[in-house]
C-alpha cells in the first residue's frame, strides 16, 4: 500500500512539474529527467515491484526490478519523444510534431537548446515565438543540425542497457527474465 500511495504522490507531482515547465523559458536535462521520472518511470517501476513484491520476491531483487523499470521507462519516454518528432506518421498514427506546434519541453528541444550554435540558437528561439506555417520543419531541420536525432537514439540506448543491467543482476534463472528483455526492447524500438 506504500508503494502505490508513493506511486501516485510521484505521478501526481511529475504531471504537475510538465505543466509548470511549460510556463519556464529554461528548463535543463536534469529538471526534464527527473519530472519524466515521476510522471513515467515510477509508474512502471512501482508495476514491476508489485508483481516482484506477490511473487515472493527478496527486497534486493524487488529494488532491482524497480530500477529497471525506472530505466526503462526514461528510455520509453527519449522514444515518446523522438518519434513525435521523426516518426512515420502512418506508423506513428498520428502527424508528427505536436510537441513543437505545443514548445512542449521534450529531451530533443532541451538539448536543441543546451547545444545549439549562436545562429541555430536564435533561430530556434525565434520558432518557438512564432507560428508559422512551416515551424515543424524548420525546428526539424535545427533538431537535425543539432544531431539532436543522434544523441537522442544514443540516450535511449543508454537508459535501455543500464535497464537490462538491473535486469540481469536479478537473482532468478535468466529464461524468467526473457519476457521483460522482450517488453523492454519491443518498448524502445516501437515505431507507434
């Protein structure tokens, strides 16, 4: 009951600070990496420590799958992220960009921002003040400028592999993890 009280508390304050970040012209990675912890990571990590907690599991390996939850979800999220932005959208099942259209602060536009030149960076800000017509496109091109599509797959794949490390330090016979290596990877590379 704990857990879920906590779970709740954490989601409700997460939702709470993506509300208050789209009111503040600067928001950096770490504020952004800890507001998609609460509002996603402990969602799935308190899912996973529940069914760890009734199967009997040992604290250890109930912390340990609540990390690859939290893991796993910052790298679900960086691929939320990164197909609203270059995802297909007849796979994505909707237009891509509503982020931009929205100056929603995503991991691709914090990063645009924290690593673009002194003329990308202008012309970011002045997209992000307008609403023309072809914005999308032209913060799609700055995002790409910024190799914001890069580092975006890069971190992904960092958050998913340090994920499975929690994973495998799990103590159970490794054919009991392959379900959660299977979720965790259809997880990171759906393209919807």
């Amino acid at each position: 009951l704990q857990l879920f009280n906590t779970t709740a508390r954490e989601v409700c304050e997460g939702q709470q600070l993506d509300m208050d970040f789209e009111k503040e012209a600067n928001v950096g990675l770490e504020a952004y990496l800890h507001m998609i912890e609460l509002k996603t990571s402990v969602l799935l990590a308190a899912s996973l420590k529940m069914g760890a907690v009734l199967g009997g599991a040992g604290e250890r390996n109930q912390n340990l799958i609540y990390e690859f939850g939290k893991k796993l979800g910052l790298a679900f999220q960086v691929q939320d992220d990164y197909l609203d932005a270059f995802g297909d959208p007849a796979k994505f099942g909707k237009q891509v960009g509503g982020d931009i259209l929205a100056n929603k602060k995503t991991f691709l536009l914090i990063h645009a921002l924290e690593t673009a030149s002194g003329n990308q960076l202008k012309e970011l800000n002045a997209q992000l003040q307008g609403n023309e017509e072809r914005k999308v496109e032209k913060v799609l091109q700055l995002f790409r400028d910024c190799h914001v599509d890069d580092w975006a797959l890069e971190l992904k794949n960092k958050f998913l592999d340090e994920a499975l490390a929690h994973l495998d330090d799990i103590a159970v016979l490794s054919k009991r993890k392959e379900p959660l290596k299977e979720l965790a990877q259809f997880l990171v590379q759906r393209e919807y």
